[in-house]
C-alpha cells in the first residue's frame, strides 16, 4: 500500500540545507502584527530528496501515459511526445525568459513564434494565427467571440450556430457561452451531415457552422465543399473544430474545405503533451477579412525586427495572460521542423493507416455501425458484448489489466455503447497487434465466463470502485498520524 507523503515524514529530516545567511535572525511578531500570524506550524511533511523522489515516481508508476503503454483514446490523438521536444523547450535561453522582457532581448523568441504563426496559417490553409488560447475549447471560445465580434461590425444581429450531433460537447457549449442558440443537425446513414436538415436549418438568423473534418466517427465529410457553400451562401461562417487535424495534415487544409475559422490542438496533433490534462495550447487561424478580429498581440516583423503587433483595430482583446503558453508553443514548433512538410504529411497518411489496419481486424467481433473506410480513428459499439452480460465500461476496465488505456467510451452519443478508438501514427505493428489480440481475447471471454470481465480491473492501484459515489463522496484528506 502506497504511504502518503505525509506518512513518510520524519521531524527535522531536509531535502537540502541552505549555508548560513550571514544576518541576523528576527522574530516574525516584530515585522508582522501576531494577529496575522499562523498559530499553529503548517502541515508539511519532513522528508529527503531522495523520498520526495522516489515517492513521485511511484506514484507516477500507478498512472498511465504513453511511454508505458498504448493510449488509443479517441479524439484525444495521445501521439507520443518525442524527446527532442522537451530538450528544446528546457533550453535555459526559453525557460528563463522572462514574458517582460523588452522585445529587443528576444527575438529569437519572438521569430520562433511569428515561424510558428506562419506555420499554422499554411497547414491550416487560413492567412493570420493567434497563439494565445490555451486549449482546444479556449480556442473555440476565441474563435466563436471573433464571429460575434464580426457581425456585430457588420450590423447583423445572428442569434444562432449548428451543431452536428456527433460534435464534441465543448461546441455546443462554446456557441452557448458566447450568447448564440445552438441548432443541432443530424447524421445520415452514412454518419454524414444530413444535407437536407442541413439547408432546412440555414437562415439569416445563422452565424456560422462548428464542425470537425474528419468527424467524430472518424469519417471524411464528403459533402464538406456543399456544406460551406450553403453557408456561405446564406452568408455565415464555417469553423472548424481542429481536434481531428490529424488525419488531414499536409493531404487537404480546413481553408480549402471553405473553413473560415479554424483552432488547433497542438497537444494533440503536434505532439506536445496531454496526459492528464495539460497544459496545452489552442492557437486560432482565420481567413485574412477576420484578421482584424484577432486578440492582441500577435506577432509581426517589418523587415528588420520582429514585434508584438497590437494593430488589430477590431480585436476581441486578449484571451490569455502574455502570448500564449510559449513552453508548448515551443514544442509544437520543433515538431514541425523535425517533421517537415512530408514528415508532417506521413505522420497523416500513417495515422490514417494504423486506425484502419485495427478496423478491419476488429468488425465483426464488434459491431461498427458506419462501415467505410475511417480516418484517423473509427468507432465500434459494445452492443453485442452488452447483451453477452459486459457494456463498454467493462471492456475497458478489461483492457486496464492488459496495460492498455481504454479507448474513448460512449462518445460520439449517436452510437450505443460506443468504443471509440485511435491508434495514432506513432504506434509499431507489433504495439496495434497486441490491441487487437486482446480485444479478441476479452470478446471471447465475455462469450464464455461474462461474470469474470467484470471483475477487471485487478492489476490497477484502485480496483472496480463505485462510480457514483467517488465522484460524490471522494475521500481525499490527510487526517494526521
Ligand atoms: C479534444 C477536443 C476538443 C477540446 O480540446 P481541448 O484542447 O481538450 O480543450 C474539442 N473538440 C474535439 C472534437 C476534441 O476531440
């Protein structure tokens, strides 16, 4: 059983001693008033180095991440984070600049991050970037404020946006919080925007369209060059909901599907990393007429030096404290140069490749209800399963004890029991074969001795707990020795 910190703690013991500071020492009480004063010690634990360390491996042991096993989360694309990456960013020159210091002290920040702009506007296909928002969803919200900002220029009072309903959850409530109705369009039987409730929906009350190509099933939206020109017809807005980048980066851009606006998660597609969410960065490209629109500062160059440019006369203001999380900013940068344009291509083509190769071995054994070629990911129900005695939640405890991260589960909402699963480029053949060995295996079990399954997980620190009530009740505080 694994100590607390605080039951590792021993009185007196240091993780390091400071030399003698050479002044003398003074009582609190005769620089702060005694009523402000704590009356008791805090509760600290007293422990070496060494402790400190060894108990955060452990613990760090009891989680998941990607270097211990596969992550076949869907939509997450928890792609591994190479080395490389965190080499460049631990830099001292990066680390300890400081968000202050006057421009003229960094520019190779400042071209990094102008490069990076530029980066984004070309794989996105859009001419202006933002990196300021600090996630997917923060985007979107810097994104949807942008389209209200624009309307509002031009005097059209549009109260509503669509939401297909595969979309992520964050969509709807991204239109939501920036004031707009949401309008939900259905899928078709190929897992398509229903084209026809599409145009039934369009109006002069609309203002844009959020939507992800590949969609959330995993399937290219073929009618995505029908879909804007009904939208731009009806003179609304297209964004775009980045998070599936990966199966398209470098092969179609989100500009040339007719995209206006468009986030990207780099954690996700670029390879920074996410686990346990964060941090991360969502920067926002749009189409030059919304360039205006943009927080400020972005940053420029004038043929000499590079500069915070804060000449974006309709902007929305700022979304983030400083210019973005330059940390991970710095990571998806290297990326890309590490990558080039036909690693970053590759990296699609493979991703695309991988979640395939794992579809085609795993139907029939599971249903999959949109049967075409997928994208980066694919989704399979546990209806089947669900009837032998086992739902989805049981599958993916299963896969715990074999060392894998479950898939996302019960996303989208259109399919029942949905296991929703994306290998990622970064995935050997060996590493794909063992994921469908044992989801071979738990089908078969769930077939012969379903009582078993649902006795997973056993190997995890925390065995099958009652959801409810963890969440409800969650026991949590160090109550003293
Ligand atoms: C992950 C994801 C988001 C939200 O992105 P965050 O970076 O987690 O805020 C939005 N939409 C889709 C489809 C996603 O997969």
């Amino acid at each position: 059983m694994t100590q607390l910190i605080f039951e590792k703690s021993q009185k007196g013991r240091r993780g390091c001693l400071l030399p003698e500071t050479g002044v003398p020492e003074i009582d609190f009480d005769s620089i702060i008033d005694s009523s402000l004063l704590n009356e008791e010690d805090l509760l600290l634990p007293e422990v070496s180095e060494l402790d400190v360390m060894r108990h955060f491996v452990e613990l760090s042991h009891k989680n998941h991440f990607i270097e211990k096993g596969l992550y076949p989360l869907g939509s997450c694309t928890m792609k591994y984070n190479p080395q490389i990456n965190e080499s460049v960013c631990t830099l001292p020159r990066f680390k300890d600049l400081h968000p202050n210091s006057p421009t003229s002290f960094c520019q190779g920040s400042l071209e990094i991050m102008y490069e990076l702009q530029n980066y984004l506007a070309d794989i996105t296909g859009l001419d202006s970037v933002t990196l300021q928002p600090a996630a997917g969803a923060h985007g979107e919200l810097t994104g949807m404020l942008i389209v209200k900002a624009y309307f509002k220029k031009k005097g059209e009072n549009r109260t509503k946006v669509i939401v297909p309903d595969s979309a992520h959850g964050t969509n709807p409530a991204t239109a939501k919080m920036c004031g707009f109705d949401v309008v939900q369009v259905g899928s078709n039987e190929k897992g398509l925007v229903d084209i026809e409730e599409l145009k039934k929906a369009v109006n002069n009350d609309v203002a844009a369209i959020m939507l992800t190509n590949p969609n959330t099933l995993g399937l290219f939206e073929e009618n995505i060059l029908e879909i804007s020109k009904i939208m731009h017809e009806a003179g609304a807005l297209l964004y775009y909901d980045g998070a599936n980048l990966n199966a398209i980066m470098g092969i179609v851009k989100p500009g040339e599907m007719g995209f206006d606006i468009v986030h990207i998660n780099t954690h996700k597609t670029l390879s920074t990393p996410h686990g346990g969410g964060g941090p991360g960065a969502g920067p926002v490209a749009v189409r030059k007429e919304l360039a205006s629109f943009l927080p400020v500062p972005t940053v420029g160059f004038n043929g000499e030096n590079f500069y915070l440019n804060y000449n974006h006369e309709d902007s929305i203001g700022k979304v983030r404290s400083f210019y973005g999380n330059f940390g991970v900013l710095l990571r998806a940068y290297t990326y890309i140069l590490s990558m080039g344009k036909t690693g970053l291509k590759q990296a699609s083509i493979d991703a695309v490749l991988n979640a395939n190769y794992l579809k085609e071995k795993l139907k029939g054994i599971y249903m999959l209800p949109y049967d075409s070629v997928c994208m980066h990911e694919f989704v399979l129900s546990g209806d089947k399963q669900k009837e032998q005695g086992v739902n989805t939640l049981g599958i993916a405890k299963r896969l715990m004890d074999s060392g894998i991260h479950p898939p996302t589960v019960y996303f989208p909402l259109i399919v029942h029991e949905a296991l929703m699963v994306e290998p990622t480029e970064t995935e050997s053949k060996e590493t794909l074969d063992y994921f469908v060995d044992v989801m071979l295996k738990i089908a078969k079990e769930i077939e012969e001795n379903p009582e078993a399954v649902l006795k997973s997980p056993l190997t995890t620190p925390v065995g099958k707990i009652d959801e409810v009530q963890a969440a409800k009740k969650p026991d949590l505080a160090y109550k003293g020795k």
